[in-house]
C-alpha cells in the first residue's frame, strides 16, 4: 500500500510537468490549429540558458525568472519570424516549420552547450522526508510552483481584459477582429506565454531527468498525450490530462509493463483516445457541413 501511495504521490509531481506543457501545446493549437512539434525543444534551450545563468552567479530563482522572460520573447520571435509567414499556408507546411524547428534548436543545444549529460541544481532542499517518506523535497517543491503557474495562468485568462482578448482571438478570430482586438498580437502574445510556461516546466523538471539536448523528448510525448486525453481544445482538460497521464504513467510503469517501457503508456493513451473519444474528456467534438 506505501509502495503505491508513493507511486501515485511521484505521478502527480510528474503529472504537475506534463499539465504544463499540455497547457502550452493546447495555446498553440487554440490559435493555430497545429500542435507545436518545437514545444520541448524550445524548454530545453530555454533550461540550457537558466543553468548557464546559475554558473555565471546568478541566484536560482533570479535565473528562473530571467529565463522566463527571455522565453516569453523567444515564443514572440518564433511566431513573428516563422510562423506569421506561413499562417495561410497548407497544413504541411506549417508542419514542416515546426519539425524544421525542432531539429535546429535540438543541434543548436548540442552544438553550443555540448551533448554531455549535465546535472541541475534544485531549489528545493529539506534534510527531513516529508508526507512519511512518500514524496521528495523537490517533488514537492515542483508540485506547488506548477500548481501556483497554471493558477495564475487561469486567473490571467479568466480575469484580465488581455487575458479576455487573447481568449477571443483564440476561439474565433473573425469576430474578434470585428470587436477592435489585434489578433496578431494576441497571436503573439500566446506564443510568448507558451514558451514561458514551457520553460518553467524545463527548470523544473531538469534536477529530476538531469540535462541534455533530448531531456523534452520524452516529456513532450507524455504532455502530448494529455492534452488529447483533456482535450486538445480545452486549456483546463489539457491540465487535468497531464496529471491523470502522470499518474498512470507511474502506476504501470511500477506494476505492469516496467520502467523500460513506459513511454508506451502515453502511446496507448493517445491511441485509445483517437479511436475512443477523439475529442477528449473536456473537448469539444467539432461538426463541419460539407
């Protein structure tokens, strides 16, 4: 029973990563209609700068909140760059963008950081277990700031006039465009807070995985399969995904199928959500005439 009690506690601190990449993968396809392929690609550049920061002297947390900032401006590049260009383009294309994408920056990292498997310093640290032994300081510790993020994600979303604005260009551009919102720049703006939160995810996952060029791949894999199972077009179904994803992902990975083949667990969900529920527990089955 402790043994399961403490897979359970380990996947919701995994489960609380995967809900914030989820969320930043459901930004993107909200207002593109395309999954974000780049998605762990561009956390880990983002993780690769917070170390280099943290080895020049800066403090964690001073890091953490430079990294963030210059993530945001990082998504608000990609977009302007990359993606404004071909926003009418065939879906190929937008999709090679994004494979073409992940592919420099995964060289970029190798190139300029090494491809040397790299140690994270984490800010959690507690000389006492805690909840009996069943979590880790840092497991905690990323557990609460995720948890904190997508609050204030919400709050952000659910209550500010930008956050009401970016939410309209999302959901119907047309119409937004009609009430005096510049959709390009909330196109814009929901690049850059993907980016950040996916970079929040990187820092905080970095201490667990240890750092490299690849340490997203898997990850992204999982969030994936958490933003179908929540629903790919619902921000709080992607969340609510991430964390059941993590915690199944613990569960079999402990009991049935083994820590090799874990990453067959998010392979499964997606599979069984694309024949079973396409549009995922919270989505939105979208009808077209034709």
């Amino acid at each position: 029973m402790i043994g399961l009690l403490h897979q359970i506690s380990s996947g919701i601190a995994s489960g609380a990563i995967y809900a914030s990449v989820s969320l930043a993968l459901v930004m993107i396809y909200q207002a593109t209609h395309h999954v974000n392929f780049a998605q762990g690609e561009m956390a880990t550049l983002s993780t690769f700068v917070a170390l280099t920061l943290i080895h020049a002297g800066v403090p964690f947390w001073g890091a953490f909140v430079i990294t963030v900032v210059l993530s945001f401006g990082l998504g608000v590049a990609v977009e302007r760059v990359l993606m404004r260009p071909v926003m009418n383009a065939p879906v190929l294309t937008s999709v090679g963008v994004f494979i073409g994408l992940l592919l420099i920056i995964n060289a970029l990292d190798g190139w300029i950081f090494g491809f040397t498997i790299k140690s994270f310093p984490s800010p959690f640290h507690s000389a006492h277990p805690l909840l009996g032994g069943l979590v880790s300081p840092h497991e905690l510790g990323e557990t609460g700031l995720t948890v904190v993020v997508l609050t204030l994600v919400w709050l952000f979303f659910r209550f500010t006039p930008l956050g009401l604005a970016m939410r309209a260009a999302a959901h119907n551009p047309s119409s937004a465009r009609l009430c005096g919102i510049n959709v390009s720049r909330m196109l814009g703006l929901g690049w850059g807070l993907a980016a950040a939160i996916g970079a929040a995810a990187g820092i905080m996952v970095a201490p667990v995985v240890f750092l490299d060029p690849n340490m997203m791949s898997g990850i992204l894999l999982y969030a994936f399969a958490g933003a179908l199972l929540g629903g790919i077009d619902s921000p709080l179904g992607a969340v609510i995904g991430g964390f059941v994803v993590g915690v199944l992902e613990n569960i079999f990975g402990a009991y049935i199928v083994g820590t090799e083949l874990k990453l067959t667990v998010a392979l499964i969900i997606i599979v069984a959500v694309l024949l079973v529920k396409p549009a995922g527990l919270l989505g939105r089955a979208v009808q077209v005439r034709v």
